[in-house]
C-alpha cells in the first residue's frame, strides 16, 4: 500500500469549452508534501461545500489500479488525480478498504468513513459523458477519510492498516448495496452499525431503510 501521486488544488475557474466554465478544484497538482489538517490538506480546498469537503471527507482516495482500465474502456489518456483525489493510491481497492478501518498515512492518521460519491465535474474534467454511469456500475468510486491525527504526509509515504473494525463492510460492497441492490434490508441495517459511517450516507441509509420497510408494509 503506498501513494502513487499526493495532489492538492484551491478552487479556480475551469474551462471544458462550448462556453461551459465550472469553478472547481478537480484539477490537482502533484505535491512532493502536504500538512493533513482536520479539515483537509493544507494548500487544498473544494468549491461546493454541501457535496465536498468537511470533517468526514477530509481526504478522498483514488485507486491507482483503475486507470488502466478506464483507459482501456474508453480509448483515451486520463489526466492525472482525473477524479480530483487528495491520494491516488496503489494496493487499497474499494473491495479491500473496509469502512471504519484506520491507517497511517506518513505522519497522519485517518479513518475511512464513506464510499466517494461520484459528481458531474467528473464528467466535465474528462470529457466522458457517461462516466458517471459506468462509475456506478463498476463501484469503482474512490473513497473519502477523515483526519484523527495531523501531520505531514509526503508523495513516497507508505500506507499501514492500523486498525479494522468488527462489522466487516467493504467501500465495493456499501455501493453495491445503495446502487444496485435496492431491498436488501439486512445489509442496509449491518452498515448502519457502523460507528464511523459519514452522516450523508447515513441519511441516504436510513432513507432507504425507511423505502424498503415502505414497501414491504404495502405489499
């Protein structure tokens, strides 16, 4: 486990053509080293607060492994951090990462707490009208931490597993659940369980819950 790119970006004005300008922070550079703060990197910021950001997602990860793929799938170069991660990662997919599991990541130490939900500035930053589609399919999300520890993290720092947590729910299997397994109740309560779970996905959870106990009352 280990970082193959650490990259951070303020918000600026981004242009995709057809006079369609977005103001992001998508579009990172790579860092030789970052301080991680509670609240994110230093020098790293995001532009829609309500959807990014915060406390809970103070870190998103990227899985170096995708690329390949993507590329293949699509017949193009992706730009570098395409899916605007603080950490393109290499040895930590989404089927391995459990949620609530704590790593050090060089002098830091974060906790994962939700699977990345994916947005339109994906889209617009590689110029794939259907990523997000494909995205959703696969679970090939990423994932988003948040900061126990500050410090120092640099562009060779390795990754070590420190801590997992009993309820055994990886990211790949939380977007199976919400994306595509639309009733399946008992999971749905079984991630609930999870101490470190972000509010947003709790909420998206619980509604859900309250969807399928919906359903079953009716029929």
């Amino acid at each position: 486990m280990y970082i193959e790119r650490l990259s951070t970006s303020l918000p600026k004005r981004l242009d995709y053509g057809n006079n369609e300008q977005v103001i992001s922070a998508i579009a990172k550079e790579a860092q030789s080293q970052a301080y991680l703060t509670k609240l994110g990197f230093t020098g790293d910021d995001v532009a829609d607060k309500k959807h990014h950001g915060g406390l809970e997602r103070a870190v998103c990860f990227y899985p170096h492994e995708h690329y390949s793929y993507w590329e293949e799938q699509f017949d193009l170069s992706l730009p570098k951090a395409a899916f605007g991660e603080n950490i393109t990662v290499s040895g930590l997919l989404e089927s391995e990462v459990i949620l609530g599991s704590i790593y050090r990541v060089g002098d830091a130490k974060i906790q994962i707490t939700q699977a990345r939900t994916p947005c339109r500035t994906i889209v617009q930053h590689t110029g794939i009208a259907d990523f997000l589609v494909h995205i959703i399919r696969t679970g090939f999300t990423g994932y988003l931490a948040k900061v126990l520890h500050e410090g120092t993290v640099y562009a060779d720092s390795t990754i070590e597993l420190l801590e997992e947590p009993s309820i055994k729910m990886s990211v790949l299997r939380c977007n199976e659940v919400y994306y595509h397994e639309r009733e399946n109740l008992s999971d749905v309560n079984q991630l609930l369980q999870i101490e470190s779970l972000a509010e947003e996905w709790r909420d998206m959870l619980n509604k859900r819950k309250q969807f399928i106990t919906n359903k079953v009352a009716r029929d």
